[in-house]
C-alpha cells in the first residue's frame, strides 16, 4: 500500500479558537469552516495527528484532567467519522524546561510518519506560530502558518522569510494548498 499523506495540527490557534491557555470547556469553539474541512480531509485520505505545546500543564495553571475534558469537547464538536484523529500529543513543558516534544521539536512528527508509514512530501504541519512551523521545517514536511490565532506581524515576516505558505485559516488552507472542495 502506497504511503498516505498526513497533517499535523496545531490545536489552539488552528482548530480551535485560542484563548491563551485555553482550560476551559465552555471556552472551546471551533473556528469557523474546520469541522466541514477536517470531514474533507479526511475523506481525501489524508491522516490527522495533533501536536500541542500546553506549557500551561507545568506553570500550573490548569490540569491534565482539564486538557483531557477540552479535547474531549473539541472532538464532540468536529464529529469526524473514523478513523478521525489518530493520535494527539500533547507537550506539557514550559519554554524552559528539556522537552523531547515541544514544539518546534520535529520528535513527534518523525515518530509519526516511521509508525504510520506516511509520506513526508505530501505531509503538512499548520499552526498559528513561530515554533509549529519550524517544527513542520525541521521534520522536512511543509508548514502553513495561520492568521487565526496569536500569530504577530513579525511572525509572518519570518514565515516569508522561510517561504512558509500564509493563510487565513485552516479552511483556506485546505481549498487553497490541498485543493479540496466540500
Ligand atoms: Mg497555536
């Protein structure tokens, strides 16, 4: 069977609506248009994976328990058929803290595409800053950076730099750059 492409994603920012430590149910909202492009992903064959940085879990300022419980209501709110997100990872460090997966760290990407025979050339990393898109650049997939979320104007001066794809939101990416329609 030939390789599949994948994407990573970026949570806060890129699905869901960032509220800077976002740790509360009833503050998960999706963006507008990416359950409806998630569902066409999908059905395009392509296979999800999450890679959050929740340095908010070491700072203290909320718990696994209520990362778990927003996870658990963005899922309820895409409503993917399956096999949906495959795996979603979180990475619990602060900045200043080692940390095997933190963005931009490329560890869980390449553990990724070894495991589940994916193909980097047609793989994706999306997000909303600096540290998603190098971790896309430095596993070798491609990286889009979106406007949706707590991107700065000297952010996307860098993705420029870095010939990094800029889109509005996700959705756009997804018409724009894998070409699909739903
Ligand atoms: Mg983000």
């Amino acid at each position: 069977m030939p390789s599949s492409p994948a994407l990573f994603l970026d949570r806060d920012g890129n699905l869901i609506e960032d509220h800077h430590h976002t740790c509360r149910v009833e503050q998960i909202a999706l963006i507008p248009g990416v359950r409806s492009a998630l569902h066409a992903c999908l059905g395009a064959g392509y296979k999800l994976f999450v890679l959050t940085n929740q340095s908010g879990l070491n700072r203290g300022i909320f718990t696994w328990e209520q990362y778990e419980a927003c996870n658990a209501r963005m899922l309820e709110l895409l409503d993917l058929p399956a096999p949906g997100i495959l795996e979603i990872k979180a990475a619990p460090e602060r900045p200043d803290e080692p940390s095997l997966y933190r963005k931009p760290s490329p560890r869980f990407i390449l553990e990724m595409i070894a495991k589940h025979d994916l193909d980097p050339v047609r793989s994706w990393m999306t997000g909303d800053r600096c540290t998603d898109w190098d971790a896309g650049l430095n596993a070798g997939i491609k990286s889009c950076a979106m406007r949706s979320g707590a991107g700065r104007p000297e952010d996307f001066i860098y993705a420029e730099s870095k010939g990094i794809t800029i889109r509005k939101d996700f959705p756009e990416f997804v018409r724009m750059d894998l070409g699909l329609k739903w």
